[in-house]
C-alpha cells in the first residue's frame, strides 16, 4: 500500500515540476528566461511506462521551447530513498 501511495506522490510531484518548468521555458522575453533543464524522475515498472508516456510527450514541448528534457529511471525500490537522492542530485 505504500508503494502505491509513494508512486502516486511521485507522479503528482513530477508533473507538477514538469508543468512549472514548462511554463517558464514559454517565457523567452521574462527576465532569466532561456534553457531550461527538465528531468523527470520515476521508476522503470509498468505503472511508470505510462506515466514515462506522459512525460515524454510534455517533454517534447519543453525541446521545442528551447529547454531539455531527461527522464531518469530508479533502477529498482529496494533502497528508494537514498537512491531517490542519488538521481536527483545527479538531476541537479
């Protein structure tokens, strides 16, 4: 159950960032405007092809926008949290 609920909250947080990345990429003439780098993180399994789905094609606004965007798979859940740092460190 709490596997679910955490893939959950991974996918609304990831969208969300997503949706806010986006929407600054539009904003060319906004001061700081430009590149943007996006990644989404989320994991390798079935449910997360979906959402990977998803995110690639809201991923595929952001290149056109002039921003890049990279999907980044957790390899597996046995140790999700200090794996979940890692790759966003590495996303950083």
């Amino acid at each position: 159950m709490l596997h679910k609920k955490l893939n959950w909250w991974l996918v609304i947080a990831m969208l969300a960032g997503l949706l806010l990345s986006a929407n600054t990429g539009f904003a060319k003439d906004a001061p700081g405007a430009g590149a943007k780098h996006v990644c989404a993180i989320g994991g390798a399994d079935a449910f997360f092809a979906v959402v990977k789905n998803g995110a690639d094609l809201a991923g595929s606004l952001v290149e056109a926008a002039g921003s890049k965007y990279t999907w980044i798979a957790l390899p597996n859940y046995d140790n999700i949290g200090p794996d979940m740092v890692k790759l966003i460190e590495q996303a950083v």
